[in-house]
C-alpha cells in the first residue's frame, strides 16, 4: 500500500495584519494632500508673480495642508 503524505499549510500568525494607522488618520492624510495640491495650483501661473494669491494665500495655504499632515500623523486612531 502508498502511503499518501499531505501537506498542511498554517498561518503564521506571528505578526498581526494591521496598518500604522487608522480609517480616520487616512482619511485625514488625504484631505492634507488635497489641501497641499491646492496650495500649488493656486501658485501655478504665467501672470503676475507678485499677486497676493501667489505670494501669500498659496504658501499659507499648503502651510495648512502640512499642518493637516501633522495632525493625521499624530493623532491617536480609535482602532
């Protein structure tokens, strides 16, 4: 008679599945992004290098984007 060996696969269920970071976190991470791209097209353009949209209101407004970063980044995840 043959005798039949058959292979027994496992999980290693050493390392847990799970992400640095929360749904949440995320979620905030991509409004951060959007606000950063934003901030650049605003500065986007051929006309007037001196605008007020240019020098001021873009620069504060990926400054925002980054600070948004901050606060996904640190923010404790309720998961």
């Amino acid at each position: 008679m043959q005798k039949t060996t058959q292979k027994t696969t496992t999980k290693h269920t050493d390392f847990p599945n799970y992400f640095a970071f929360g749904k949440d976190n995320y979620r905030w991470m991509l409004i951060g992004l959007a606000v950063i791209v934003l901030g650049f097209i605003l500065m986007y353009g051929k006309e007037d290098i001196y605008d007020t949209r240019k020098i001021i209101v873009a620069p504060v407004v990926v400054l925002v984007g980054f600070a948004i970063q901050a606060y996904a980044i640190m923010k404790k995840s309720a998961e």
